[in-house]
C-alpha cells in the first residue's frame, strides 16, 4: 500500500471517528427539545456526554478492529486507547459530583444533601443501575493501571477487561437512556447502535480467537 494511499485511508478514520464520537451526539445534544439551562448546567451535560461516547470509540481502537486500523502501529494505537482511557474514566468517575457542583452557586438544597438524595433516590433502574456502572468502572481503571501487578496473564487479562468494559457499557447505556436529560429517541437508538456494534465486534474476535486458538498477544 502507498504512502499517499496510507495518508489518505488514515484522513478517512479520522474524520469519521470524528463524526461518529462528537459530532453526531453534539448535533443530537444541539437538537433536543429539552428547556436549555444555565451554562455551567449544560457544559456538564455535554462533557459528560462526550464521555461517555468516547468511552464507546475505545470498542474501536483495540485489536478488534484490526481491518479498519491495520494502516497504523499497533503500538501506538494501544498508547491512544490508554491515554483515551484514563482521560475519560477519571471525567465519568466525577460525574455523580458535577452533577451537584452547580448547587453550589444556587439557593436551596445543599450539596451534600442533594447528592445523597440522587444516590438513595430509586424511583427507576437508573441510579441503581448507574452506581453499578460506576463502580465497574473504577475497577476497569485501577486493573488497567495495576495491570502488571494483579497476577494475570495478558491473554486473561484482555479477556477480564473486555468483559468488563461490556458491563459497563451496558449498565451506562441503560442509565443514560433512562435517566439522561438529553437522551431522546434519537440519542439512544444511536448510542444503542454504537455501543452494540462495539460489543459485537469485541465478542466475534474474542469468539474467533477461541475457536482458531489464535494467540491474543499479537
């Protein structure tokens, strides 16, 4: 494959990761019908919101789509899915608190008692289910920063975090479809699309290498 042809597959991903990740959700986002709110109110949302689908894009910078990104290194593809990684399992770890961040600069209720509120409040899945997925994501970012040192082989470790990240993604996505303030019908039949086209793609390698007894450290 040409050099010019390399530098033009790679413009290509790059444009449509950029598509795909943030400027669909922000159009979605742009569109909703919901009553607009202060800015610090919807600066929260949409920084959450572009967590949660880069989190979603990292379905797509492993092994698993090795066809679309064979035109790079690996190597370096695995440091941009790290770097990705930590970014944005530290901003959705904190999210629960910026939640409640703009009570602070508001009359009424209390921080602290409004965060209690929202975690102790089940009136849907939704809490229950984003504390859950809250949780797996705070293993899935101290197993991969720890990864050395937990005693597993890399093949079994790959395996444990994949599956790990499938949880999270589920249980996130169902938080957000139920409980998210911008996630109308068009919002989360596109991030049940992406979402399960990552899982899919991330179980067919896991399948395929289980019945080839390929070798998962390439």
């Amino acid at each position: 494959m040409g050099v010019i042809m390399e530098n033009r597959i790679k413009k290509y991903n790059v444009i449509a990761a950029i598509f795909i990740i943030m400027s669909f959700p922000i159009l979605f986002w742009a569109l909703g019908d919901t009553p607009k709110r202060s800015w610090l109110k919807e600066a929260i949302s949409l920084l959450t919101l572009l967590g949660y689908f880069f989190m979603l894009g990292q379905f797509f910078l492993t092994r698993s789509n090795r066809k679309v990104l064979k035109v790079y290194k690996m190597s370096k593809i695995i440091k941009i899915h790290k770097i990705i990684g930590y970014v944005f399992v530290i901003i959705l770890l904190i999210h629960p608190f910026l939640i409640i961040m703009p009570r602070f600069f508001e009359s009424g209720i209390e921080p602290a008692e409004a965060f209690i509120t929202m975690i102790s409040t089940y009136n849907s899945p939704g809490v229950l289910l984003g504390i859950i997925a809250w949780c797996i994501m705070l293993i899935l970012g101290i197993t991969s920063f720890f990864r050395n040192k937990i005693g597993l082989t890399y093949k079994s470790w790959r395996i444990f975090h994949g599956l790990l990240s499938i949880a999270f993604i589920i249980l996130a996505s169902w938080h957000a479809i139920d409980l998210g303030r911008h996630t109308n019908m068009w919002m989360s039949v596109y991030m049940i699309i992406i979402g399960g086209s990552g899982i899919v793609l991330l179980l067919k390698t896991y399948f395929s290498n289980s019945l080839s007894g390929g070798n998962t450290n390439e």
